[in-house]
C-alpha cells in the first residue's frame, strides 16, 4: 500500500485538530468519549458553538491531496483503516475508539503486532528509584525481543524509551498527543529525534498540532491498544498512567505494576491497581516473561561482585557510596570493575546504572 491514508480520513483528523479548542470546553480533564470517532460534520455539530458555520466551511475547503503531500515531503507516513503508507494495525481495527489516522516519524513497522507491545508508565515526577526502575524494564523489554511503548513524558515515560535505546535494538514507539513533528515536552527534543531515528512516533493528531488537557488521555487509550501488557511504575492516585491502566482492562489487556513505598504519594495509585489485582513485578526480569518471552540472558558476573550489581538494579549504589565509609570504598572499587566489564555506568547525580550489556 502507498499514498498515505485516505482523503475521507485526512478530513476526519484535520477537523479534530480544528476542533480542539472546543473539546477541551467538553471534556477538560478527561478523554472526551464517543466524540473522537465521529464523522467530521456531526462532531462539528456537537462541539462548535458559534464557530459551527466557520468550522464546516473550513470542511469543505479541506484540501486532502494538499495535506498528503505536506505530510510525505516532512517525511512522515499516514495510514488509515482504508490505505495507507503502511498496513493499518489489526489490534485498532478492532478497538472500540479507533483512530481516523495514525500519523508516524519513524519506523512504522514497529506498529505492527508482529512483535509484542509492553507499555512501560508512570508519574512525570518519578524519583530515581522509579526512574531507573523504568528504564531497566525497557532494556529488559527490548533485550528480550518486544517493543516498548510509552508517552514520551517525563519521568518514567522518557526513562523507559531510554532502557529500549540502551539496546542494540532500541525498539521503542512514542505515542504523543500533539503532532509528531512537535517534540512535548519540549526538554525531550533531544529524545524524539532518538526515537524518531531508532524507532517510532506516533500520533492520531496531524504534523504541527499542539496539545489539549485531553490530548494525554486520548493518547492514553492508544498506548494500551497497541499493547500486550500495561507496566505501570510509580503513580499517585491521580495519575494519568492510571487512565493508561483503566483503558487497557477495558480491552483485556493486563496490567501489571511495581510496588512501592505505603508512605510514599507516588507508590499510592500503583498499590491501589495491585491491590485490585493487577500482575506484582517484584523483581528484574519479571516483564519479558509475562508477554511469553524469555529474558535476555545477563553476562556471567563474578560471585564478589553479584551484591553491588544487585544493588544498582534496586538503585541505591549511590545512596551508600554517598555514605563516604569502608563499605562505601568497597563498594566503589566492586562497581568500577563492573564499569570496565561494561556492565553498569555512571550517570549524572552520582547514580550508577546498568548498561545495554547488563540485560
């Protein structure tokens, strides 16, 4: 297939973009339901107000051909369920609020299921310990052959997409809210251009659109339908991950979560999903196992210096060296013979992290 997505669909999602302002009037904190799938002139008529006239006028000037070309020379591909630049992902064919079109800067052979999909998440201000946790889930994740899905956020989100570029394969698909030619935040632009050179962003919204309050949970329900399994880490009660979770067990996608602290506000919206019976995570290499995959296998590491590598996986090598006693020089001499074995790194703040090679 070639050409990009249909004129009829191109039509669709320009006027979502056109309408967006009045969305946000509808729904300013939520997904706006039922509404992103409906025919142009009837979601005009449902949303546009005064500008009704203006906004069906602006339909029916809509210049489809005109589009398709600005979107091919910005070297970015469109399908939709009818045609496109490449093949339309079954699992949205299925779903029960499609997409009109996805738009993609990258590699769009990631969409496809041919490979399975984790959906790594969670709070913009994750701490180190949720941070690292996350991008440890995503070397896993692409170490073991899956694709790591995820908003392209800050905190948990931007750390998982970095495990997945931690690997030879750096197989990893940003789904955004905006254009996918509009890095957001704009403090990731360096990570989008990664992404967009190592694996895929994706987007329902046309090239230079900006974002709404409701463009993330709309998001939301496309990074749980393109996946097998929802892994979210680190949310308080009122997280947006948590909209992540709830869309993916209403399309029988699992969830699975990493526990935190009960006194922590970050841990509070994750233990609430696993007390609800989401999959516990409670250890490395948990992930890739519960997509049917086996764990990439780590390199043999010596017996006297498994502890300090422990140690890095749980994130607190740094708090202790930090501790400046003869445990703490031990402990720096164990961790720069794992450096020079390529196994971990040192990372601003002090942190030691694995690398690629570690798993």
């Amino acid at each position: 297939m070639s050409g990009g997505a249909c004129d009829r669909c191109l039509a669709c999602s320009a006027t979502l973009a056109a309408v967006g302002g009045h969305l946000q009037l509808t729904a300013p904190r939520s997904r706006p339901k039922r509404l992103l799938s409906l025919e142009p002139e009837a979601l005009i008529g449902a949303v546009g107000g005064e500008r009704t006239a203006t906004l069906v006028e602006r339909l029916r000037r809509f210049d489809a051909g005109r589009q398709r070309s600005l979107i091919t020379r910005a070297g970015i591909a469109s399908a939709c369920r009818h045609r496109g630049d490449f093949e339309w992902p079954e699992y949205t064919s299925v779903d029960p609020e499609p997409p009109w079109v996805l738009y993609a800067l990258g590699d769009p052979g990631l969409l496809a299921a041919v490979r399975p999909a984790v959906a790594v998440v969670g709070a913009r201000k994750a701490d180190s310990y949720g941070r690292e946790t996350a991008r440890l889930i995503g070397r896993e994740v692409t170490g073991a052959g899956a694709v790591v899905v995820s908003g392209l956020a800050l905190g948990i989100d931007a750390s998982a997409h970095i495990g997945a570029l931690d690997t030879d394969a750096g197989r990893t698909v940003a789904v955004v809210g905006g254009g996918v030619d509009r890095p957001y935040p704009r403090s990731n632009s360096t990570l989008h251009r990664r992404i967009s050179e190592r694996g895929c962003i994706v987007s329902e919204m046309p090239p230079g659109t900006g974002v709404w309050r409701w463009s993330f949970p709309a998001r939301n329900r496309l990074i749980a339908a393109m996946s097998r399994l929802v892994v979210v880490v680190q949310a308080d009660l009122g997280s947006g991950s948590l909209h992540t979770a709830e869309a993916a067990l209403a399309r029988g996608v699992p969830v699975a979560g990493v526990p935190g602290r009960i006194d922590s506000p970050l841990s509070s919206g994750v233990n609430h999903l696993i007390a609800d019976g989401a999959v516990v995570i409670g250890a490395p290499g948990v992930v890739p196992g519960l997509v049917g995959l086996a764990a990439a296998e780590r390199p043999s590491v010596p017996e006297e210096l498994k502890e300090a590598l422990d140690l890095v996986i749980e994130g607190r090598s740094g708090d202790l060296i930090e501790r400046g006693d003869d445990d703490a020089a031990r402990l720096a001499l164990d961790l720069a013979r794992l450096e020079l074995q390529g196994l971990v790194e040192r990372v601003a703040g002090g942190r030691w992290v694995l690398t690629g090679g570690a798993g």
